[in-house]
C-alpha cells in the first residue's frame, strides 16, 4: 500500500477543491457587483487594487519559489523562460488568492485609500497564506489578518472613507455637515441605549437590502444570504460552522436584548435582528469562517469552533473597543482549529452529550458576562420599575 500525502482541505465528498473554490467566486459576484454598483469609482478601484496586488504577489512567490533548477534568472523576459515559470501554477494558484482579494476589499469601505488597500493585501497573502508554504498550510484568513492589518494601523483612514460614504449614500442622516448615524453599528457602540435612535435612522429593510454605509461586501444581508443557500446546495461549505457561528452570537445578542428590555423596554425581536443584520457577521459566517484550510475537520470540532467565534464578536461588540469584531473573532477561532482537531483525535466523529454540555456551559457563562457588563453601562430610566424591583 503507497500513502500519498496531501495538504488540507481535506475532502470526504465526491466534490473536488477546484470546483468548491469556483462556487465561492460565483456566490461572490452577486455581492462584488452590488458593490461596484452601489459606490462607483471608490468601489472599483478598491476591489481591482485588492485582486492585482494579491495576484501578483502570488505569482512572484510561486514563481521563485518554484524556479525551475539550473534555470538564469534573466530567462523569465523569454517566451521560453517564462512558459516554464508558467508551468509551475495551477489553476488553484488563481482562484485561491482572487477568493482572498475579493473577500479582502468587500471588508473594506469604499473609498479606502489605494495604498491602504495596497498594503493590506500585500500583508494578508504574504503572512496570512504564502509563509506558511503550498496551499492549504495556512492558519490564519488571509483576508481577515489583512483586514485586521489596516484595521488597527489605518484607522484613521478607514474612519475617514466610511464617512465619506456615509454622507454620499444617505445625505439624510448628515446634518450641518455632522454625519448623525455612521454606520449602524458605530451609532450603538458602547451606547446600547441609543438602539431605538439607531433603528430610526438605520431600519432593519435599509439592512436587508444594503441601504446603509459600511464595509461593501457587509451591507446587504438578502445578498449573503442566497449566496449562504447557493453554497449549501452546492455543498461547497460546510454549514455547520456558519450556523454555529450565528447560533454563538444570537444566544449571547437576544440575552442582551432581554437585559434591556428590563433596564429601558427595549423591543427584543427589532433588537436581535438589527444586531444580525448590521455588520460582517453575515459574511464572516458565510465566506470566512468556512474556509476550510484554517477550519477544523470533525463534525462537532466545526460547529465548536464557529460558535466560539460567533461569542468571541458578541464580547468584543459589547465589551470590547471596537463596534465590529467579526475579522478579529474569526483570527481567535483560527488559533484554536488544531486544539480542536487535536482534542478529538481517537474519538467518534459525531456529537456527544459532554461535548455539547461543555459547548452549553461556555454559552451560558459568555452571556452571563455579557449582560452584567452591559447592564452595568446602560443607564436606568427613573420611571422603569421592572429591573428596579428585580435589583430590590
């Protein structure tokens, strides 16, 4: 018997890699477009910028990395030369990167400075894929780290373009030219109280259909969501990790709703909804969290695994400093992969009431967290007597 060794992803369906990777790229386009159209020029050339530079830093690093032996350097300007650099690609060696470029730039606001762009792609292939080896050694999303890259070294950029586009796209929020609202969430953050304001200007239709500034490819929900369903029938993720993923947030999303509505009345069901809609959590649970290069391999390690990030946005959106955390929890969830696949090597791949037990103690103890941090921030209405007589 010959053993051949492979690199993840590790398939166990009649669905070949190739073929997964190109239904990604299709559920994407539908996003991508709606994008290009919604912000024009400041779209375009962010997602153009994001593709030719992750492409070609692929390109450059396969191909010294690959260099045919005994081969001049000063050969490559050749035809000859070249077609043998060429031979050393695959057809994975452009879709996995143009899958990372356009996940990438739709994580971007529009209008994101070019450079900016530049620097994160160049950052997410380089040490979130093309360091760790071939494909498939990876660890971390590229497109996350390059995100969370520019997130904390651009900040002040990335603040600036969401405004720009905030104004542009709804001119009504902008008022003696100080934009009211921002993005949904940033109008809500550390200020839950401010909910019933936030859904004034922001509703739950302007969330589902993409009528809200934010990051291109987070806006419009209705567009994730067949994208979710096209992937699902065409089996190429694994939902479990998506359902997981949403399941963590909204257990930890409806207790804090119910917390304030004891402190200040507020409508659980609008809350819940907007706190799904608003965001990247609809597309880091459909695109990023079901990579399966950086995913575990076992039943119960994927569904464990997208509900530890589905907590770990949930405590930085509530707790932490920054309104949105899907990039960051989803790099959190990547570090923990190969404990879960180590922790379940020799056992039965299915579900056990320990495992599920555990998994539902570490929910409880997360929201319980949660709700005393944010009861604890939010301020008390004198003529609320529910929480009052709870408190006595």
């Amino acid at each position: 018997m010959i053993f051949k060794r492979e690199t993840s992803p590790f398939i166990r369906k009649n669905v070949s890699v190739k073929r997964m990777m190109l239904d990604v790229i299709i559920a994407l386009i539908p996003i991508t477009l709606f994008a290009m159209i919604q912000n024009g020029w400041n779209g375009i050339y962010v997602i153009l910028a994001s593709i030719i530079t992750m492409l070609l830093t692929e390109f450059i690093a396969v191909a010294l990395i690959k260099w045919p032996d005994g081969m001049p350097r000063k050969e490559i300007f050749t035809k000859v030369g070249f077609k043998k650099i060429v031979e050393q690609f695959n057809i994975n060696n452009i879709y996995c990167p143009l899958i990372s470029a356009l996940i990438f730039s739709l994580l971007l606001p529009a209008a994101t400075p070019v450079y900016v762009v530049i620097v994160g792609a160049l950052v997410g292939i380089l040490f979130g894929k093309l360091v760790y080896g071939p494909y498939g050694s990876n660890i971390f999303n590229p497109a996350a780290l390059g995100f969370v890259f520019v997130l904390i070294c651009f900040s002040g950029q990335l603040d600036e373009a969401r405004n720009v586009m905030a104004s542009a796209m709804r001119p009504d929020v902008v008022v003696d030219g100080v934009i009211a609202g921002g993005t949904p969430l940033t109008q809500i953050s550390g200020n839950l109280a401010n909910f019933a304001n936030a859904l004034q200007t922001y509703s739950l239709a302007d969330l589902f259909f993409g009528n809200v500034p934010g990051a291109m490819g987070e806006v419009c929900s209705l567009l994730i969501i067949v994208a979710f369903i096209y992937l699902a029938i065409r089996r190429a993720i694994d939902v479990r990790a998506t359902l997981g993923m949403i399941l963590g947030f909204g257990l930890v999303a409806l207790s804090v709703g119910i917390t304030l509505y004891c402190i200040n009345g507020t409508n659980v069901g609008e809350f819940l909804l907007y706190q799904l809609l608003a965001g990247g959590l609809l597309f880091g649970s459909v695109f990023m969290i079901t990579d399966p290069v950086t995913s575990p391999v076992t039943k119960f390690g994927r569904l464990f695994y997208g509900i530890f990030a589905g907590l770990m946005v949930a405590l930085i959106r509530y707790i932490g400093a920054f309104p949105e955390g899907t990039a960051f929890a989803i790099l959190l969830a990547n570090i923990i992969a190969s404990a879960l696949d180590y922790f379940m090597q020799g056992k039965k791949n299915s579900y056990s009431w320990i495992q599920l037990t555990v998994t539902f103690v570490v929910i409880i103890c997360i929201c319980l967290i949660v709700c005393f941090t944010v009861a604890g921030r939010t301020p008390m209405p004198e003529t609320n007597m529910v929480l009052g007589g709870l408190l006595k």
